[in-house]
C-alpha cells in the first residue's frame, strides 16, 4: 500500500513538475523574446550605420534573419538542405542591451564542413543567400540560433542574437 502511494505521488510530482518546465517558455514568451531580439537588431543595424545594407531574408518570416553579401562569390549555387558547405566564419554574439558584441567562435585556418539541415536555422535561411566562393554576413535572433537554451560549451547566454561573417569556400550537393 505504500508503495503504490509512493509511485501515485511521484507522478504526481513528475506531471507537474513538467508542465511548470513546459510552461517557462511558451507561446507568450516566445513572441515577447522575439520582440526584444527584433528591436535589438534593428537598433544594432541603425546605431552602426548599417540601413540599407541588411536585407530581409523572405523566408517564413519578413523580421527574423538579415544578411548582407560582401562579396558575391564566382559560382551560381543551389541550395537544398543536404548541400554541405564548407566555411570559414567568425561568430559574435550581442550583449543584452545590443550596444556591443563579443566572439565567441573563429574557425581560422580550419574551415569545417556542414550540411546545412545540421545548422542552426539561421544558417539554413541565410547561407543560401550567397553563392559558393563568396561571403555573408548573418544577423540572427535568438528563435533562429539557439532560443532561450543557453550554450556553455560556446560561451553562449540564453536568448543570445547572433552575428557571424561566413566565407563559403565550397558547395557540395
């Protein structure tokens, strides 16, 4: 008797510990950090002088992510989500209130290869942007990184926007 008390209790304690887990970041405060994240690239692009440079990406979402080509590459190129790309980036996110960056990661010498349905979504909405041989460079709120999931092994803050300059060196379909 005990016992099936003991069990009745802890799925008891299990069910509503889960939904107060579930609950900490739904739909309300999805739309409340996207919200902080628009307004806080917007500010960054108009504070660095940067208007007219980003462009929207027009995929699912006319806010989310911007780019800005530096240099167009030499190779028309299509992307589809088992492409692997083969990169050179610098990656810098901004602080919480969007008036500095600070790097969090810089390949160097070594450019890694990634299939893009392995990459964070804004990688996905924004490489393909630029062709092969070229450079992009990628504003992304934190729903199209890593949203409110912090990232210790990156030095990375929960919510973190992201900027990375990605030099495409090759596009393998």
């Amino acid at each position: 008797m005990n016992r099936t008390l003991l069990i009745i209790a802890l799925c008891l304690v299990c069910c509503f510990t889960a939904c107060t887990k579930s609950s900490l970041f739904g739909p309300a405060q999805y739309a409340a950090q996207a919200k902080i994240d628009d307004s806080l690239v917007s500010k960054y692009i108009r504070s660095a002088g940067l208007e007219g440079k980003f462009k929207h990406v027009q995929n699912n979402d006319t806010i989310g992510v911007y780019y800005m080509i530096i240099d167009t590459g030499t190779t028309s190129t299509l992307y589809t989500t088992s492409t692997q790309v083969t990169v050179g980036d610098t990656g810098s996110y901004f602080n919480q209130k969007g008036t500095g960056e600070t790097q969090f990661y810089e390949t160097g010498i070594y450019h890694p290869a990634y299939v893009l349905a392995n990459v964070i979504s804004g990688w996905q909405l924004g490489i393909p942007e630029c062709n092969a041989g070229g450079e992009v460079r990628l504003l992304i709120p934190s729903r199209y990184a890593y949203g409110h999931y912090a990232q210790a092994d990156l030095g990375l803050p929960a919510n973190a926007i992201l900027d990375f300059n990605i030099r495409i060196y090759s596009v393998t379909n």
